[in-house]
C-alpha cells in the first residue's frame, strides 16, 4: 500500500480519492478521444462523397477510413448516404488484426440492394461475416490483408445484384 500511494505521490489516507481521480480522468480522456475519432471519420466521409463512382444511377463507394470504429464508421455511412442520394457505402476501417465493416443502402435502392448480403460478401473475403437491416449491416473480419481487394470488388458485386433485379 505504503509502494503505491509512493507511485500516486498520495499519503495512505488519500490512496482511494487519488485513484477515483485517476478512474475520472481517464474516463473523460476516453470520452474525448471517441469524439476526436468521430469527428475525424466525418471529415474523411466528407472528402470520400467525390470518390463515388454511378452503375445504374446508383452512386457507389467502398473505402477504408483511418481510425474508425464500428460507431463512427456507422455515422459516416449515415452521412455519405444522405450526401450522396441513392446510394451503397461500405467503408471499413482496420484495428490491428481486426477489420470493421459497415454498409449502408439509401431506403429506395434496397429492393435492388441488400446492406446485409453486401457486408457478407465484402466480409467473407477478410475471414469474417457479419448482418444487419436490408440498409444499414455490420461486419468483423480477421484478415487485413484482403481488405484492398474486397473493396475494390464491390462496384462489381453492386453491379451483378442490379443486372438479376
């Protein structure tokens, strides 16, 4: 005890309220730190609208974002759909070995498109599956290094789902 309040620069008798402090503090620097991810996913979303590319009227975009969690990668496709108008996002974002995904298809386009086939797809090509609603699914993955090529392979997929409808 004597060693730790030593490490907390804390007589024994303010061991508890420093350590509280130390619990308070960091749980507000977490806080901080999911804003500042959030924030910079947005910025991302914003400047990745003009990488869209048009298959049938339908704007398309798979990207990957830096730093992006499941939840920020969720509010950027939320974005990038109401930017874009009909529209299918998938952005994933990479942790270490774990690959986040998250697609998104506008209300219109999900009687040709399903966000939940489509994250299962892009997700078994990075050792993983995932599901959701037919606009908004989510994914996880185990292998990063796929992650290029099952990107570059959804304007592909999008374009076969729209040719079968």
């Amino acid at each position: 005890m004597a060693n730790i309040a030593s490490l907390l620069k804390a007589d024994s008798g303010t061991v508890g309220a420093k350590v509280q402090q130390l619990i308070d503090r960091s749980r507000t620097l977490e806080k901080e730190l999911e804003q500042l991810k959030a924030k910079l996913a947005s910025s991302q979303g914003g400047d990745l609208a003009a990488q869209a590319i048009e298959i049938d009227g339908i704007k398309v975009l798979a990207a990957k974002l830096e730093g992006g969690d499941a939840k920020s990668l969720r509010d950027t496709v939320d974005q990038l759909k109401n930017k874009l108008g009909a529209a299918v996002v998938v952005l994933a974002a990479v942790d270490g070995d774990k690959v986040s995904l998250v697609a998104g298809v506008t209300k219109a386009e999900t009687k040709r498109v399903k966000a939940g086939d489509l994250v299962n797809s892009v997700a078994q090509q990075v050792g993983g599956k995932g599901g959701g609603r037919p606009d908004l699914a989510m994914a996880g993955g185990k292998d990063p290094a796929g992650l290029d090529l099952a990107l570059q392979g959804v304007a592909e997929w999008v374009k076969t789902q729209l040719a079968a409808k």
